[in-house]
C-alpha cells in the first residue's frame, strides 16, 4: 500500500486542499487552481535554487498538470473562451518545456502570469 504523502504536514495540506475542491465551483474552482500553480511554480523555483543542476520534477508536473486541466475546462459560454483556452495551453507548454530542460526565468514568467490572472479576478 503506498502512502499518501511523506511527511505529515503534506498529508494535512492534500487533506484541506481536497476540502477546498469539494466546497468550490466555477471561479472559486479556478482561483484555487492557479493558486496551486503558483505554490507549484515558487517550489520549483526554491529547489532550482538549491540545487540548479536537479529537474523539480514533481513541483513542474504539478503545476502543468493544473494548467492543462484549466485550459480544458473553460466555461465554453466565457467570451474570453479562445483567450483563455490559448493562454493556459501557452503555459502548459511552458512548463513542459521545463521539465526536460529548467529554466528559472520561464518559470518565474509563468509564476508571475498566474499571480497576475489571480490579482485581477
């Protein structure tokens, strides 16, 4: 049986990010989403930090996962559809290219991105 996290304090996160989900819909669903991201993309940056020559391949998976999953479930009635839809696909993109080959600016760019889609909701 695997466990659900390595440590404690990851499992509390999971638990209560999971609460969180189950309570949101629709934008609410959406802020928590790039929320995530952003927590993904600044572990990602710290662990480039600390060790530059390691991929953060969970952290950058994460967060494209999450990216992938927004650009999919665009409301299809939402006038910013095709924008939306394009730009969260752009930044997944982005963070696949990071996977293979990291790159702090890129993923700081796209870190900031979201910051800026979640101050301007």
């Amino acid at each position: 049986m695997q466990m659900l996290s390595q440590t404690p304090s990851a499992a509390y996160r999971r638990v209560a990010l999971d609460a969180r989900i189950e309570g949101a819909a629709g934008a609410a669903l959406a802020r928590i989403c790039l929320e995530e991201a952003v927590a993904a993309l600044g572990q990602a940056l710290a662990a480039l930090d600390r060790q530059p020559a390691r991929v953060p391949h969970e952290p950058l998976a994460r967060a494209q996962a999450i990216a992938v999953w927004l650009a999919g479930s665009v409301d299809p009635a939402h006038p910013l559809r095709a924008s939306l839809v394009q730009f969260y696909g752009g930044q997944a993109s982005a963070i696949r290219a990071c996977v293979t080959a990291p790159d702090a600016s890129v993923i700081a760019r796209v870190r900031d991105d979201f910051l800026d889609l979640l101050e301007a909701a």
